[in-house]
C-alpha cells in the first residue's frame, strides 16, 4: 500500500489516533516512554513511530552552515517539517516547537535538547529567508540549539520529509513562485539521544506542555 494512500484514508477516517490501544505492553528497551495509546503498531504505520530508528538522512543547515546527519545527533531532538509562507498551519507548528525551545532555555537545559524544523519548500526558503522567518517567530537562533534544515532540491525535499519522515505535501496552482502554497500533513517527532522515536505527534496543533513532559522523561532516562 503506497504510503500517501494510506495516511490520507486513515486521516480521514479517524483510525490515526490515540484511541483503541492494541494492548500489546510496554516494553522496549530503546526508549523511554510507553507505547502510546493507538490502534496500530508502529511497524503497521506509514511514518517512523514509537521504538523505531529516525531515518538514515543528512541535511544541510543553511544558517549555521554545514550538514546535520539525523542519526549523529547526540541529545533528545525535536523534529517538524514546515515550510515558511504558510500562513495557516505551519505557523502553529513552529510557534509549539518555538515554545518548548523556550522552555529550555528559560528552566537551562537549552544544551541537552535540539530543534530540527525541516523546510519543504528550498526554491524559498534559503538562509536568507530562513533567518527573516526565525525573527517573526521569536525563535532564539543564538541558543545554540535551534537548526533550520533545508534540503537541498524539490527532489531530495520529496525523498526526505515525505518518503522518509511520511509528511505527505503537493505544491499548488498557482505556479507563480510568490504566490504557490502547499496542501500537507502534519508531523512533529521527539527523538531520543539514542535516535529513536519516542512520539509521533500527528497533530497540526501540537500541545508543547504535553513535549515539554515527554522530552523531560526521556532527558532523565
């Protein structure tokens, strides 16, 4: 089943949730939280979810410079895929993500967590862009600790957030490069340092109280 069938018809009839868990324990020593609540198991999703590894992928990171290599990661990384001139739910995305960032910095423990938000949209969203947008976001890019990555091509965007990550995104008319949006789906990861997946938060409005918790369970783990 290809994986853009699936998380559409899944999504639309409500069986991607948090409801009817399979009862199938707890326990798996690569990470720190239990098994959420839901009707699938991780391998029977379409995205990587609960006790699986991050995909295998290196982006660039156009501000600071330089690649980040998921899997070299060395902290709990926070993860959500975006794109900048979105004006609806993109926004959200990052303001969650921008909150919990927020909080580490604030409770000092910026240095044990990273923030990786992945733009699919490179045709706009260059260095130069990305730091404008940084600033409407009131994200603190001197923390250290925030990573903007861009793919490199349309290409390597299709072949990384949306084959890899399971963030499905189709650009729309029209084709006008100022006015072009994208119709997508919503994805936010909290990978542990060890470089799996602790939460799939698939939700347009992720509640950063609700990370903050998570990402404080798997920091003292």
């Amino acid at each position: 089943m290809q994986r853009r069938t699936f998380l559409q018809g899944a999504a639309g009839a409500g069986l991607v949730g948090t409801a009817g868990c399979l009862g199938l324990g707890d326990s798996n020593p690569d990470v720190a939280l239990p098994e959420p609540d839901r009707e699938y198991t991780s391998e029977e999703l379409p995205y990587p979810a609960w006790g699986q590894r991050v995909p295998d992928v290196t982006l660039p990171d156009p501000i600071a410079g330089g690649e980040v290599s998921t899997r070299s990661v060395e902290t709990p990384a926070v993860y959500t895929f975006f794109y900048s001139h979105c004006n609806t739910v993109c926004p959200v995305l990052i303001q969650s993500m921008r909150n919990v960032q927020t909080h580490s910095i604030e409770e000092d423990y910026a240095d044990e967590v990273a923030f990786f938000p992945v733009t699919f949209d490179p045709e706009r969203d260059d260095a130069e862009r990305l730091e404008t947008y940084a600033g409407e976001m009131n994200v603190a890019l001197d923390a250290g600790n925030w990573h903007f990555l861009r793919p490199a091509s349309v290409e390597r965007a299709k072949a990384t957030v949306e084959a890899e990550f399971g963030v499905t995104f189709d650009r729309t008319h029209p084709d006008d490069m100022d006015m072009y949006m994208f119709a997508h789906s919503a994805m936010t990861y909290l990978v542990n340092a060890d470089g799996y997946v602790e939460r799939a938060y698939r939700t347009d409005s992720p509640d950063p109280e609700r990370v903050i918790d998570d990402l404080e369970t798997v920091r003292n783990s």
